[in-house]
C-alpha cells in the first residue's frame, strides 16, 4: 500500500469534499518535498518547504497534512505542532487586521434587512428566502443547497439538506445533514461535530412566500432549484451589493456582538461555538494580550 493510499483510509470519515481537499494537499506537499514519502522527510524539512508559500492559510493545511501522517505512524510531530501554533497566532493578527479596515466599509444590519424586504415586495422569491436564511439563521453557502419538499417522506436521505413546507401547520422545517460542522474528525482520529440540524420556521412573512413557491412547484410539477450549487459566484449575484456569505455573517455579528442570548443563538444556528465566532467574524474583536 502506497503512502496515499494509507493516508486516503485515514480520512475516509470525512465528507467527500474534504477528502478530495487533504487529498490535493497531500500531493502539493509531495511535489514540494521532490515526491518522497511524506513520513520519511524530517519536520524541519517539511516546515522548510511549506514556508517557500506566502499563503499562511496554505501553509497550514500542508503542515496539517504532515501532521496527520506522522502522528499515525507514531512519529515525532512536536516541531509540527510548534509551527502551526505560531502560524495559527499570525493568522489571528491578520483576521483581526482585515476586519478593523471593514468597520467603515460595510452596510449596516438594517441596510441587509430593507434589502431582503426589498425582494420580497419584488416578488423575487428564491432570492428573498435565500437572503431570509443568511440574515436571520446566519447559514453558509454550502447550507443553501436543499431540495424543496413537500412531503416529510421525501427528507429521509441523510446525504442531502430539506426545506420542507409542513401544509397541515403551516410550519418550514429546515433541515441540515450536510454542512461544515456536522460531522468533524480531529487528527486523532476521534469524531465530534454538531450533526442534523432542523429549524422550526413559522415566520407567517416566511412562510406565505413558501406558500407561493409550493403552490408553483405544484402547478410546474418540477422542483424549484434555489441554487444549482455551493458556488460563491451565485450567493454574491443574490445579495446585497454582492456581499456573499461571509460578509453578511460579519454584519450580523457586529449587530448583536452586544447580546449573549442572540450569539448563543447565532452559534446554534451556524453550528460554531461562541469563542470562535468572536475571534473570527467579530468586527470590534481585539486579539488577546500575552505577556
């Protein structure tokens, strides 16, 4: 068994997408270390190489991928472990850079709402349940691509994420089975995420625009396609001055950075633990002083 055959068993429990990820990082680092084993090259070396890229974020994953490796065959990874601690530090500094220059640059929380109301009134549908869920359940971009159903029989496939419109109550449950934290694997190995998600909508706003796009999905006898996929491209072509996802999670942040019961709540429903939120997409967040 070759040494990426190995490493693809090590990560088989993570999503496709995520394998297909490690696996390319895998092979950019191979080509770097002039394709020798990765396991067999020492941590100096390795480190050596990665930082001949600019990219902090790149360096990481490739160091990331070394790590897993010799941490498997039960080889030292503390001179791994050092430089991804010291990285990880700079990429915080960097994060917290990028977004003290936002503060002044990005519309406000009420500007994002007159815009998906704006949608509504235009009776632009997709757009406005999209622009819906980004606002007020801070979702990804992966998490925008659902089937539309209309039957709790049709939600059973753990492989896909639902919105289903519940005609008897008058209720949408929004369902996550595949999303970035559902399902995380340490490097030890060990399994944790936030797995299915459901969200109880009843917004009666919400909910007659569902009504309306599940009276049309009825009548064409053809399920309506929100997005065709993940793609940024196509979240950016639907919000507010192209903004996309992330910016509008910043927005959101921003505006009840104040209010620990409404970043509970964000937290819950992006499936990220408070701290991370905070140090991550908070505007306003100053990196903590070491002495």
């Amino acid at each position: 068994m070759t040494e990426l055959d190995n490493f693809k068993t090590t990560i088989i429990a993570k999503s496709k997408v995520t394998q297909g990820v490690y696996i390319s990082n895998y092979k950019k680092l191979r080509d770097l270390i002039q394709d020798e084993d990765i396991a067999s090259v020492s941590q100096r070396r390795v480190i050596d190489v990665v930082q001949t890229i600019d990219n902090r974020n790149s360096q990481q994953a490739l160091i990331n991928i070394a790590y897993i490796i010799r941490k498997k065959e039960g080889l030292a990874i503390q001179e791994l472990e050092a430089f991804r601690k010291k990285n990880q530090e700079l990429l915080k500094a960097k994060i917290y850079e990028t977004n003290t220059k936002l503060i002044e640059k990005l519309p406000s929380y009420s500007a994002l709402v007159d815009y998906t109301n704006s949608l509504l009134k235009a009776k632009k549908y997709i757009q406005y349940v999209i622009n819906y869920l980004l606002l007020y359940y801070q979702v990804r971009n992966a998490d925008l691509v659902f089937d539309f159903v209309l039957l709790k029989k049709d939600t059973k496939d753990d492989t896909k994420n639902y919105l289903y419109y519940n005609a008897r109550t008058k209720t949408v449950h929004y369902i996550r089975n595949v999303y970035k934290t559902a399902k995380i694997v340490k490097p030890d190995g060990t399994t944790t995420g936030y797995g299915q998600k459901i969200i109880k909508i009843s917004d009666p706003v919400f909910i007659r625009v569902i009504r309306i796009l599940a009276k049309e999905q009825r009548k064409q006898n053809t399920p309506i396609v929100f997005l065709p996929n993940s793609d940024n491209y196509h979240i950016k072509k639907v919000t507010y001055e192209g903004l996309g996802e992330t910016m509008y999670f910043k927005i959101v942040v921003a505006h009840f950075r104040s209010d620990p019961n409404m970043l509970k709540q964000i937290s819950y429903n992006r499936g990220t633990d408070i701290n991370t939120i905070l140090e991550s997409y908070d505007l306003e967040s100053e990196p903590i002083k070491k002495d």
